[in-house]
C-alpha cells in the first residue's frame, strides 16, 4: 500500500519488479527484429526494403500516441495505462507470431508499439509514485540503465534466438513475461488519483493532429534518410512528407497553447531546467543513434573485424552504460544534475573524438577502452537528466513529463539516423570515411548537449506550473 512517500518495503521491490520486466521488454522490441529482416523478407515473399516496415510500424505508431497516452494517464492514473499498454503489448506479440503476410505482422507490430507507448508514456510517473523522494534520484538511475541496455540488446538476443528457432519465437519471449508482469502489476503497482482538471474531456482532434504530425515527420525523415539511391522523385516525396507534417504541426501547436492540460506538454518548457533537460536529451540521443549506426560499419567494412568481433567491440559501450548507472545514482543530489550531466556529456565527446581519430589498424584494446568511455558518459549523463525533467515537473504532470522524455528520446534518434543517412549519401560508407565522419560530428552534438546541461547549473528551480 501507498506510504506517505512512495512505497515501503517489500511492496517497493515488487512494484519495481513489475517495472523492470515492462520497460526492458518494450525497449528490447524496438530492435529486435532487425536482425531477422533478411528471414522476414524471404519467408513472406516480399523485398527486403519493403520488411523495414517491420521496424517502421512500431517506431510511428510509439511516436503517434505516446503523448496522448500519457495525458490520458494523468486524466485517469498511470497505472491503468501502464496495465493497459502491457496488455495490448502481450496480445500484440501473439499476433505477431501467427502473421504471414507484411502487412499483417506490419500491423501487428503497429499494434504492439501501441502498447509499448502506454508502458513508455508513465513508466517514469510510476517510479516517482514508487520511491521514497530521497530514493528517487536512484529510481530513475536504474529504469535509465535498463532502457539503455534493452534498447542494444536487442541484435545480441536476437541472434541467440535464431540460432536456435525461427524469427516468430522472437515474439514468443514476450507472452509468459507479458503474462507475469499483467498479472504482478495488478497487485503491485501502486494506485494513483487523476489529476483535478482530468474533468476537460479529451480532444480527440487533437489526439488525431499529433498522430498525423508524428507520422508525417517520421515517414519525411525516413525517405529522405534511407540508404536507396537518391533521386529526384524521392526527395520531392520526402520533402512534401515533412512540409505536410510541419504544417499540421503549427495548427498542432497553436491549438495546444490553448488548452489548460495540453496533449503536447509545451507549457512545461517554459520551466527553463525542463527546457533545458529536453534539449540536451534529444541531441545526446542523437549524437548515440549517429555513432550506433556508424560503429558496425566502421567496425565491419572500415577495420575489417568479422560481425562476431564487432559485436563484442561494440558491447563495452552498453556494458559501461550498466556499470556506472549505480554510480550515477548515489550522485544524485550531492551535485547539481546539471554539473553531473556536463561532466557526462563531455566524456561521451571525448570518446567519439578519440574514435574519429582511431589510426588506420587500431588494436581491439584501443576501440574497446574508447567505446566504454563513450559509455561512461552516457550512463554519466542520462540519469541525472531524466531526474531533473521528472522533478522539476508538476506532480500532477507525471504523465506529461514522462511523454516528453520519450518523445525528446525517439526524436534524437530519429535525428541521428537521418543524419547518417545523409553523410552516406556523400561520403563512402565501406572505405571507413563515412564513419569518421559521423562519428566526429556526434562529438561535436555530445559537445551541444553538454553545453545544455551545463546552463542548467546556473538557473535555480523555477517555481513549477500549477
């Protein structure tokens, strides 16, 4: 039961449970799949451009309601969402597993990144209901490591999977988990009131512009930034894609200004750290997603490591990413998350920078310890920043924040692939010059981060919205 100040235990450490298991398997669906493409595309019979749909339909349909939900979960209370999500989740992926034809596993998959957004959109509300304030700093750190590892796991479970089965059993793992984490969370995860103004019904207008705005940029984004050919017909389309979505995104936005609990939590950045802390998520996620993208090339076809290799290479950057998040916990408090972010970011810069510079032939000792400081910094970085945009929020717009988190997340990335697509498209991706690259200009966006979170040490809490 509910405490004056989040859960006592044992109730915690169940609630926490509940928590764990949800998010790490929303954010291990993410990527998967990515490498079952190939299989996909032959046993369905369709092209292997065509599969990416696989991957596409869960990323839109996260983006098209992640906000949404999370409004609706300060409306109504975050665990029902997050009850909900996990349960369309776990009847999605069944689905999933019976599929055969794209379009059917395309929108089965729709279906499970619309569960996977209700887990997202109040995982972090749910955490500030959990720990005691004094613990929260802590709370956060460890729902921070486990995204950031599930979210790299994927290709490595993936593989295991495979090795053994064939790609509908990458779908099988989530329907006893799904099972266990419904049937824990109905008794564990703590019950929470609406908010006061949950009387202003939803617009269901509004819930369609952010879905078409969200979409729109995504599929914009996406065909401008894929790796086919470029050609005149499809940066025509890509460029009417985005100028459609930016311009329902400006009726968007000037309808939620208007709204007292706007589906789009615009008004809490006008708290100057939350501002702050969201700019510095996005481009952080987006100086990762260039290097996460370019570090396999670079790896395979650049220094001639074999995918065995590369993989394990690779790995120290999640592997540093978990090491450090208890540390960066225990921080928390003592310093300025600001500072501790700041400190973060320019370690994660200095390492891509060292990896740009890597000489032609480096030793496996010279990547590796490179890439664990790039974890360092990251795991350095993320948890203090998603404690400032947790706390520095309203109670009541859990929910909100908790969304804004997610979206600022999913548009970094989504920034740093187009990015790299865009530098492959000038640049070799194979000779290892692309790479380079990419890799220089994701120190130079750690280092625009950084500067994000270092302006936050010298702004004092602002009084929280109302």
């Amino acid at each position: 039961m509910l405490v004056h100040d989040g859960l006592a235990p044992p109730a915690r450490y169940r609630a926490i449970a509940v928590l764990i298991l949800a998010i790490g398997l929303s954010s291990l669906d993410g990527t998967i799949v990515n490498l079952a493409l190939p299989a996909i595309a032959r046993d369905l019979q369709t092209s292997a451009a065509q599969s990416v749909w696989v991957v596409n339909a869960y990323q839109i349909a996260i983006l098209a309601v992640l906000l949404p939900l999370a409004n609706l979960g300060d409306r109504v209370g975050h665990r029902r969402i997050y009850l909900g999500g996990m349960t369309l989740f776990t009847a999605a992926s069944a689905c999933c597993m019976l599929a055969d034809s794209l379009p059917l596993l395309a929108a089965a998959r729709a279906l499970q990144g619309a569960g996977a957004a209700g887990i997202m959109a109040v995982n972090l509300a749910l955490v500030r209901l959990i720990y005691p304030s004094r613990m929260l700093g802590r709370g956060i750190a460890i729902n921070s490591m486990v995204v950031a590892t599930s979210s790299v796991a994927g290709p490595s479970v993936a593989a295991g999977i495979l090795s053994v089965a064939s790609w509908p059993w990458l779908f099988a793992l989530n329907l006893p988990l799904g099972v266990i984490v419904v049937w824990l969370g109905l008794r564990a995860l703590p019950q929470d009131s609406a908010a006061k103004s949950s009387a202003a019904r939803l617009s269901w207008l509004d819930v369609l512009l952010n879905a078409l705005m969200f979409s729109l940029l995504f599929l914009g984004t996406d065909a401008l930034g894929t790796g086919r050919p470029a050609t005149a017909s499809s940066f025509i389309e890509g460029i009417a894609t985005l100028s459609a979505g930016l311009a329902i995104g400006v009726v968007y936005v000037r309808r939620q200004l208007t709204q007292p609990l706007p589906l789009f939590p615009l008004d809490l950045l006008r708290i100057p750290m939350f501002a702050l802390s969201i700019a510095a998520s996005a481009t952080a996620f987006a100086a990762q997603t260039l290097a996460y993208i370019a570090l396999p090339f670079l790896m395979l076809d650049g220094y001639g490591r074999s995918p065995l290799q590369a993989g394990a290479l690779i790995t120290a950057w999640p592997l540093a990413i978990f090491v450090v998040a208890p540390l960066a916990a225990r921080l928390i408090g003592r310093y300025p998350d600001g500072l501790l972010g700041g400190i973060g970011l320019a370690t994660m810069a200095a390492g891509l920078a060292l990896l740009a510079a890597l000489p032609a032939h480096p030793d496996n000792a010279d990547i590796v310890w490179r890439m664990a400081l790039c974890g360092i910094g990251f795991g350095l970085f993320q948890s203090p920043n998603n404690h400032t945009m947790m706390t520095t929020a309203p109670p009541h717009r859990s929910g909100g924040a908790a969304g804004m988190l997610g979206t600022a997340r999913l548009t970094g990335q989504s920034l740093g692939a187009m990015t790299m697509a865009i530098i492959f498209s000038f640049a070799n991706a194979h000779d290892g010059r692309g790479p380079l690259i990419a890799l220089a200009l994701a120190a130079g966006l750690a280092v625009v981060a950084g500067v994000f979170s270092t302006a936050r040490v010298r702004h004092r809490p602002a009084r929280k919205l109302s």
